[in-house]
C-alpha cells in the first residue's frame, strides 16, 4: 500500500507542476504597471474642477513640440523604461532595447512577445493636449508632459489599438476591453487635472457617465 500511495502522491506533485507550468504560459502576464491614477469620487471631483471649452485648434501642433522618448539614465529612453516597467521578464540589450518578454495589453486583452507589437500610450493624447491648453506652454514643459513616468501618462499598449485611438478624447474612443473603463477615466482625468487642461462638454459628459459607473 505503501509504494501505491506514494505512486499517488508523485503523479498529484506532477499535476500539480504541470498545471502551474501550463498557468505561467496561458495566464496573462501582469497588468501594466503605470501609476495607480486617483480614485473614482477624486476623479469626480477633479473633472469637476477641469476648465471646461470647446476644444482648441490644432493650428501649429507638431509631435516635435512635444519632444518625447528622451534619454531616462544611461541608453534608456522613456520608450525603454516602460517597456522594461510594463513587461514581464524583458531582457534588454546593451543599447536598452527590449529584445525579449512578454506584454499584456490592458486596452484589449492581448498579450504580445515582440517590443515591435506595442506602442508607448500617451493617455492624454499630445494633439489632444495642444488643444486643451498645451499650445500655451514652453517646449520644456511639453517634453515634460510627453515623458512624464510620475502620472498615468504613459502605458504599453497592442500597437493597433493605440493607432486606432489616436488623439481621440473618451467622447470619441474608449478601450476596446470594457473592463478597464473605469482606470481609463480615471487615469484621463488625473492627468488632465496635474496639467490643468481643459475638457469640452462632449469628453465632460462621457467622462461624467463613465466614472458614475464605476
């Protein structure tokens, strides 16, 4: 009876392996790790404070005047660093480019294997910004806007997904994944408000209608 049990016992430990070795590579890998936005009831509260207008022209904007991708320490651009910071298990080479890992793409789900398969999110859009009050600003405070790892600015994403949303603002674009509506408005609202852009009344109010459920 002995030997029987203990034939149980390792064909149990080797299930058991075999499915955490299974979990490690069907499991989406970590969620991006951008700063935690504000709370839904703060971010009410600050979209509530938001300078509201209609939305500004893009007379004068450029991708240049938001100088971006700027050198974080050594080889490492901004593009690099939340790579590194979103990605599980990214190697990087001696030039800071991500030449192995995983991402998961909290926008739809998905989960890529190649750096070339994700973009580097600007929640808050830089046509958007320009046309909510960046055009006022000095190219240091674009830049600072552009590479900013201290706010839920920055986020990788399926490159497609990102391309399709473009400059929209939330009246117009959502993630595809409804389950991160809610960290989508908050986040669109917490940087909004460090910078003190504006909102016109159609972004308001699908802000507005989205943080109320959550």
């Amino acid at each position: 009876m002995s030997g029987i049990y203990a034939r149980r016992l390792s064909v149990v430990a080797a299930t058991a392996a075999l499915a955490a070795a299974s979990a490690l590579f069907t499991a989406p890998s970590a969620q991006a790790a951008m700063p935690t936005p504000v709370s839904a009831a703060t971010a009410r509260t600050y979209l509530g404070q938001l300078p509201v207008g209609a939305e500004g022209s893009s007379t004068g904007y450029s991708r240049d005047k938001f100088p971006h991708w700027t050198t974080q320490s050594g080889a490492c651009n901004t593009r690099e660093v939340v790579l590194k910071r979103d990605g599980t298990n990214v190697q990087q080479d001696s030039s800071c480019a991500a030449v192995s890992g995983r991402w998961y793409s909290p926008y739809d789900g998905a989960t890529w294997s190649a750096a070339s398969d994700v973009d580097i999110d600007h929640m808050i859009p830089l046509a958007e910004a320009w046309r909510s009050g960046a055009s006022n600003w000095t190219n240091a405070q674009r830049q600072s806007f552009a590479n900013d790892l201290t706010r839920p600015q920055l986020i990788a994403v399926t490159d497609n997904v990102n391309q399709a949303k473009g400059d929209k603002d939330p009246a117009e674009w959502m993630p595809p994944s409804s389950s991160y509506t809610c960290t989508y408005v908050r986040a669109w609202v917490h940087v909004k408000k460090h910078y003190n852009l504006s909102v016109d009344s159609a972004e308001k109010s699908a802000l507005q209608s989205a943080l109320n459920g959550c």
